[in-house]
C-alpha cells in the first residue's frame, strides 16, 4: 500500500522525507520517490525497489533553508514498478504523489491529451499535475487551480502538491484514503498514518473526506464543501509499534480486519464485467497446457487446495496440489503440458523454491502466486501474479491466505474462459460473487463480540477438530493450523465425510469440533456428520447462515449465493476464533513460539 509524508519548513528535508518513508515501509511497496523545492528551485528523485536505492541515489544531496518536500512509497497498482510510473509525478513546474485511486482518471486524461498535454507515466494519478497546471492558466491563484482540480476528481485519494507556482506551500486533499497533519510550532508535517510524525510532531489533526486546503510557512488553511473549516488537533501518541498498529492490539488483529480492503486491491484492475484479465502474462503462457499442478506450504497449500477444487469445476483442468516439501523427493513424473504453479506469501520459502526449480528443469511452464514482487519465487517463475496484500506482520498468516485465494479464484475464472468451458452467464455469476467478497470481509462489531465471549469456553478440553467438505475442507484445515500456531492447543482439519473412518474414535465432550456448514454446499451432507458426531457426545460449535439445534455453540454467518462469499465469511470466524483464545491463553500471537515468518531452510 503506497506512502505518503510531506514537511515544510527549515530543517534538513531530505532525511525527514526518508526516514519518514521507511517508517510506512510496514505497507510494503515496490518504488519510492521525493521532491523538493528550496529557493524556488525544484529537484526531485526516483528509484524502483527498496528504499536503500534511494537513499544511495540521493547521498550527496543535502537541503539546506526553508522549503517543502513531499515523499512517496509506491504499491503499483495502474502501471509496472518503474521509474517513470514512481511517485512524484511532474507536470511542467509542479509535482505530486497520491495514495488512492482516481475512478475517472481515463476521462480527465482524454480531455487533457485532447488539449495537447503529454503523459509519461501509465498511473492515474498523473492526471492530477496535469490538470492542476491546465486550471492554473486561468484560475486567480494557485489554491484556485488546484481546488477545481480536486472538485474534478472521482475515487480514493490523499494527495500532497507543490508548484513553482508557490513554492512556499503544500496543498493536500484527502477522500478514502488516510492523511494526517502534523504540528510542531511553524513546521508542519504530512503522513498517511503516526508512525512518520511520532518523535517530529506533538499535536495532528486527521483529515476527514472530502478535506482539502494548503499550508505554508506557519500556516494550515482547511476547507471542505461548506467552506473554511477550524482545526482541532490532538495530542499525538508517543509509540511507534502501537501507531503502525491503528489502534489494534496486535497486527494479526489489524490484518484480519484488512482483509475486506485488500481484497478490493488484489481484484482491481483484474476482475472486469467481462470477465478477468491479468496484465502480468499473455494468455499464450496456456497454449499446449493440459494440467495444472500447485506446489506450495503450509497456509499457502491450504489455499492452493481449495483452488484445486474450483480449477476442475469451473475451468475443467485437472490439477493436482503438493506439499513442497513431499514433491521434491519422491520423483515426480512431469510433463511439459502441464502449468507448474506456485503459491507463496513470502516468495522465498526453500521448498516452494527448489520445487519449482526442478520443474522448470523438467521444462515446464511456471506461474507464482506471490505478495512480494521481486522475491526469489517471483524471479524464477516464467510469470507472477502478486496478491497485493500488503505487507503481513503476523507470523500467522491472514490477509495473504485471503488474497490468494481471491488470485486462484480468478485464475480458474481466467482458464475457463479462455477454454470455454464456462458459459456467459456463470462468468456473471462469479464475477458478482467476486465481488461481494470485500463486503463478506468486514468484520462486524457484533461479531467480534461474541466470538470474543465464547472464545472462554474453549480454552481446555483435549483437541479441536475443524471440519468441513469441498472447498471448506482446505479452510478447515486452515482454521486448525491458525489455531494451533498461536494457541499451542492440539486442533486437525479433517473432511467432514471422513470422520466417520477413524476420528470419530476420539469424539467426546472434552473433544471440540468446530463444524463449517455452508447452505450454498453440500449442507445436507455436511449436518449428517455433525449429526453423527453429536450422537457421540462431541461438543459441536456450529458456524453457518442456518440454525442447527444440536450445536453446542453456535455463530452464525449471513445468507450467500455464492460457496466462496461464504468460504471467505467463515475464514474471518476462524482467523478471530483463533486470535481470541490465544489471547485468553496470554500468548503474542504476532510472534508465536518456534515460528518463522519467512522459512528459508529446508
Ligand atoms: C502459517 C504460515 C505458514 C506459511 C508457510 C509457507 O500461518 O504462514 O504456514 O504459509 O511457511 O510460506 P510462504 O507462503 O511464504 O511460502
């Protein structure tokens, strides 16, 4: 997710610029930029990847005096990781940088290029220079210029500008996405969260929608539709961690709640009304394929093992899925019509990696799914489709689970597509439950609540068993690895159909199941060997849209048409389920024991 800081007055700018952008790097990125203007002269800088190729590109640059300076960490979104698409955008004497979307960002484009100006980047964002330079032929004064500007534009934005024009002043805006501004007697500091400001401010104010305004030597004017507005600052908070925490106790808890807006991130631009499409590869990556296979670990091979259920049902592919690990010594039989994928939050992981390096010397094809451009997954893959989670600080994973899943999702869409081995109106039925995922991921209060208060019930007893059937059968096991990751209590994903030839020996009241029963999947089946497990006295916590009166405990989700709306529901309860009792239990679920978050030995 991209970053922003601004600062104008006369310390040293660069070093404020940089040290707050690496304090935003939590949000992850993939390019970084400045620009300063100091005694009416405007430089700036890029550079692709991390932060430290900046910081080498600008060493022997220092600014000395009063001026303004903005910074930008860029998650590409519309347009590659390159220089030209980093952030700050120039117009012919003003810069940008903005966090957000801008909707309408094709229609200003069409009428700008239809006045003669020429755009260099692929973003969206470079719009707004332009047209801020386009409005100031004419308006009275710059604040007029860029306040036709934002009335213009359409979608999420915190944007910083500064201009020739004025060189003593920054103007900002904000709609949907986060920007803050930081007080420190006549300096005055930029941040899209606390952490850049803590140690530099000691008052903010939070910009709500719609805020727009400017500020210069000493002096922050705000405004919004219905005029000049008063600011009331607060006191700022002092600790950094709990800043980059919003406010959540942990960042297990802050991913969790991510998941819904992430998720908007990871589709966009891919899933159309149309159908999907992903820029990242040509459709010729599937010419001579016949198979699929996913290779992957861990949390990874649980959504890799969901996907193989939707790559046979809807794009008709065979596909088989492997644990790493297992895949790299029991010698495979390969064959070049087969895709070779893997799944990978980290894209470092050792097995994921050596797995894929023998299949691409068996020649065959490769494709990651990964949320970490550049890592060593992405580079050895003949294509990548990052996931765009963010970064993810929580050892166990949430938001990288969750948008993988929405990636092979999408994936079997895009195959059925191109095989036709799905007809127009199931492509609109699935692009209509895609996306009303990102609603299915909101985590409701209400929710939170009771799952928090049941959570004390389940602090003992001798097991868990999540169970579940099809697709909820990888999320079953899924629910258990989270549970057993930070809670240490002993807990198995098992399907639901095979309780019935074995672990159903262990079933009594001490053993806890929990059961996902989908209405949009095999929920007669499903409540049949509840039914069962209920009869043997097992303590049964029911998580469905449907009442199930043999639960013990009971938390219901709401009404889908969609099994994957629901999959993505039900994810949220388990992912809070296992938060909740682990704190009871006084565990640091960011942190837990023995594990690693990135796992680069075999
Ligand atoms: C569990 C978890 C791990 C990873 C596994 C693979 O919460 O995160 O099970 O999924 O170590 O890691 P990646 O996805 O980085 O290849």
């Amino acid at each position: 997710m991209c970053g922003i800081v601004g600062y104008i007055g006369h310390k040293e700018k660069k070093e404020i610029l940089l040290d707050g952008l690496q304090e935003l790097e939590y949000r992850g990125y993939d390019s970084a930029g400045i620009a300063i203007i100091e005694d009416g002269t405007l430089k700036h800088f890029k550079e692709i990847g991390k932060l430290e190729n900046l910081r080498q590109k600008t060493k022997s640059y220092t600014s000395n005096g009063f001026g303004v300076a903005i910074g930008h960490t860029r998650w590409a979104t519309h347009g590659k990781p390159t220089e030209l698409n980093a952030h700050p955008h120039l117009g012919e004497y003003s810069f940008i940088i903005h966090n957000g979307i801008i909707e309408n960002y094709q229609e200003i484009k069409n009428e700008l290029t239809a006045e003669g100006v020429q755009f260099v980047s692929q973003t969206d964002t470079e719009v707004i220079v332009h047209s801020f330079e386009n409005e100031n032929h004419t308006a009275k004064t710059p604040f007029e210029a860029f306040t036709n500007t934002v009335k213009k534009l359409e979608g999420a934005y915190a944007t910083l500008l500064v201009t020739k024009a004025a060189p003593n002043t920054i103007f900002f805006a904000k709609s949907r996405s986060p920007m803050l501004i930081g007080f420190d007697g006549d300096d005055v500091y930029f941040a899209s969260s606390d952490s850049p400001v803590i140690g530099k401010a000691n008052e903010v104010y939070y910009l709500e929608d719609g805020e727009y305004g400017y500020a210069k030597s000493g002096e922050v004017k705000l405004f919004d539709a219905n005029g000049e507005r008063k600011i009331s600052k607060q006191a700022l908070a002092t600790d950094k961690v709990l800043a980059q925490k919003d406010g959540y106790r942990f960042f297990m808890e802050k991913e969790i709640y991510e998941q819904s807006r992430v998720m908007s991130e990871t589709m966009m631009g891919r899933v159309l009304d149309s159908g999907i499409d992903f820029d990242e590869f040509d459709k010729s990556l599937f010419d001579g394929i016949y198979a699929i296979k996913i290779c992957a670990c861990g949390t990874s091979y649980h959504s890799a093992l969901a996907a193989s259920y939707l790559f046979e049902r809807i794009a008709k592919m065979r596909c088989d899925i492997e644990i790493a690990s297992e895949f790299r010594y029991k010698e495979p039989f390969l064959t070049d019509k087969t895709l070779f994928i893997t799944v990978s939050q980290s894209g470092e992981t050792a097995d994921t990696l050596e797995a894929l390096k023998m299949a691409k010397r068996a020649g065959l094809k490769s494709l990651s799914i990964c949320n970490v451009d550049n890592s060593s997954i992405v580079r050895e893959s003949d294509a990548a489709i990052l996931t765009r989670a963010g970064i993810e600080k929580g050892v166990a994973s949430t938001k990288a689970f969750a948008t993988q899943a929405m990636v092979l999702w999408m994936l079997s869409l895009y195959i059925g597509q191109l095989r036709n081995t799905i007809p127009k109106d199931k492509i609109e039925i699935e692009i209509d439950a895609m996306l009303h995922t990102p609603k299915a991921l909101v985590v409701e209060d209400k929710l939170h609540e009771r799952i928090h208060r049941l959570s004390k019930r389940y602090l003992h007893g001798h097991g868990f068993f999540f169970i579940g059937r099809d697709i909820f059968y990888p999320l079953a096991l899924e629910g258990a690895l989270k549970l057993k990751e930070i809670s240490y209590l002993h807990a198995e994903g098992y399907p639901a159909g095979e309780m019935k030839h074995g672990p159903i020996a262990l079933a009594d009241s001490e053993l806890f199941t929990i059961a996902l029963m989908p209405k949009t999947l095999l929920y007669d089946k499903m409540k049949s060997n509840v039914e069962e497990l209920s009869a043997r006295d097992a303590t049964i916590l029911a998580i469905s849209p449907e009442t199930f009166e043999l639960a013990d405990d009971f938390i219901q989700t709401k009404h889908a048409n969609h099994p994957m709306v629901e999959f993505f529901e039900m994810m949220v309860v388990t992912q809070l389920l296992a938060l909740e009792i682990s704190v009871r239990l006084g565990n640091d679920v960011d942190m837990p024991r023995n594990l690693a978050k990135s796992v680069t030995v075999e």
